[in-house]
C-alpha cells in the first residue's frame, strides 16, 4: 500500500528521499499513532481500576477521584498521587484492613503503567523496545508532555534512515519497516 502526500500541486514524497521518504513518513505517523494510543489507553486501564479500588473501599467522590487520575495519566504524572491520598483516608476513616487492600490495590494499579505503556507502543510502531523506550523517556526529560510524542518519532525516523543507509539501496527491508 502505497501513501501520497503532497504539498500544495507538488507530491513532497519524491522531493524528500523517494521510496525511503514515504518509508519514514509512515514510519512517522505509526509512531505518533501508537505512543497516542500506548499512553491514552493506559490512562483510561489504570484510571478504571483505581475507580474500582476506590469504590470498594468505600473512598466518597470516586467518579471524580477516577476522572482526576485520567487526566494525570494523559499528563504522565499517573494515578498514584490520587490513590496515596485515598490510602491515607482509607487508613484514618476505615481501619487497617480497608487502608492496607487499598494500599495494595494502588501499588497493582499504579505501576501497570510501567509495563502497558511500552507493550501497546510497540505493538503499533513495531520497533525495538529499547528504541521506544528510550525515545518515551528521553522525551520526555528532554521535552516534557510534547517529547513523549517527539522522542519516539525522532528515533523511529532515525533508525529506519540509520538502517536503510547501512543495508543499502538493493536491500529487502528489516521487519520494521516491512509493515509499511
């Protein structure tokens, strides 16, 4: 399948770097795409199951409690910040046994994030882990919100030009860039 995308009358494509232009750009988009979806998903599993927490602990304003720890997971700060204080009330209004199943509950549902996020952004980049990774983290202390998005694509398009220029012009593609 083939892409086109073209720049005012003139198809950008060609003019960029031919066949490995349109590999990268798509390469590019799939990147964007996939950490989108890694970290809204994310977002929403680990918001769910610390509503699902919340209420079973009896915590008062759990629907507004769980749509706070959505925006935090969409900000990358996480759940984890809502449900410590929500620990601590447990704790002081419910007793122990409440407090300590909460407090469990939080760690299981604060640190999914940690293992989800990658999996589901490299599933839909299909790029090494580590680059994904690497690129999420770097990102994102190098840019904050925004590099979560830049870091992944600006490694995704280096690689595919690192790896297109070191197999050669004749060269099948590596599986990265076969999806394409």
């Amino acid at each position: 399948m083939t892409h086109t995308f073209v720049v005012g009358e003139y198809d950008a494509q060609p003019l960029i770097a031919g066949q490995a232009g349109e590999r990268v750009t798509v390469l590019a988009a799939s990147a964007i795409r996939a950490v989108a979806l890694g970290i809204v998903l994310t977002a929403l599993l680990q918001s769910i199951l610390g509503g699902i927490g919340l209420l079973i602990a009896g915590v008062p304003y759990a629907l507004l409690l769980t749509s706070v720890m959505f925006l935090l997971g969409i900000a990358q700060i996480g759940a984890l910040p809502v449900l410590l204080g929500a620990v601590i009330w447990t704790y002081w209004s419910s007793g122990t046994f409440w407090g300590t199943l909460l407090l469990l509950w939080s760690i299981g549902a604060g640190s999914i994030d940690n293992i989800l996020r990658p999996i589901l952004i490299k599933r839909g980049a299909n790029l090494p882990f580590l680059l994904i990774f690497a690129g999420v983290l770097g990102g994102l202390l190098a840019f904050g919100l925004v590099g979560l998005f830049v870091g992944p694509v600006v490694l995704a398009v280096t690689y595919t030009l690192l790896e297109a220029w070191v197999i050669g012009p004749g060269a099948p593609p590596s599986s990265a860039a076969r999806e394409l």
